[in-house]
C-alpha cells in the first residue's frame, strides 16, 4: 500500500501536512481533502491554541507521545507541516485514516 501525498517520511520521523479548521463543533480528523489531512478542532486560532489542539489530536491517533509531536511549518496558517518525531510510517497512515 502506498503512503498517502499528506504523509512525509524524512529526518527519522513522519510529517503530516494538515489543513487546520480552527473553532470546529468537535476535535476530529475529517479525511484527506485535496492532498491534505483534514483537521478539526474546537480551538480559536488565537495564541497558539489551535496548533496546540492539532498536536494533541494528532499525538492521541497516532499513539505518539505529545512531547513528540510539532507544528514545525505554518503556525499562522490553514496549513500546516506537523512532525511526529520517533513514530513509523505506517502505522501513522494506519492509525490517521489512510
């Protein structure tokens, strides 16, 4: 099975590109939209919350320590590069809907 586009795998850990919707009704991951994970949070964008609340979302569905988990590209915008830092590929596409 291939990778999905969303699902990097360099530098010994796994990035995920996501597409953040910030003040969402629920926490959830929403599928893959045009090469994108889609992210929901009911987080407002302000100061650092909604970056907050996709890595904790992430770090949960991943089973990756939240202490591992970074929004390491876009922290200002809808998108986002998230890493995953000592998680394998695999099972993140597994565990993250692919």
């Amino acid at each position: 099975m291939a990778a999905p586009g969303w699902l990097i795998e360099r530098d010994g850990a796994v990035h995920v590109r996501v597409r953040v919707t910030p003040r969402a009704s629920r926490d959830e991951l929403a599928g893959e939209r045009a090469g994108l994970l889609a992210v929901r949070v009911t987080a407002p964008p302000a100061e650092g919350r909604a970056n907050a609340a996709v890595e904790k979302l992430l770090a949960r569905a991943a089973g990756v320590p939240r202490s591992r988990v970074a929004v390491v590209q876009g922290a200002s915008a809808r998108e986002k590069l998230v890493r995953l830092e000592g998680a394998d590929a695999a099972a993140v596409a597994r565990a993250l809907g692919a």
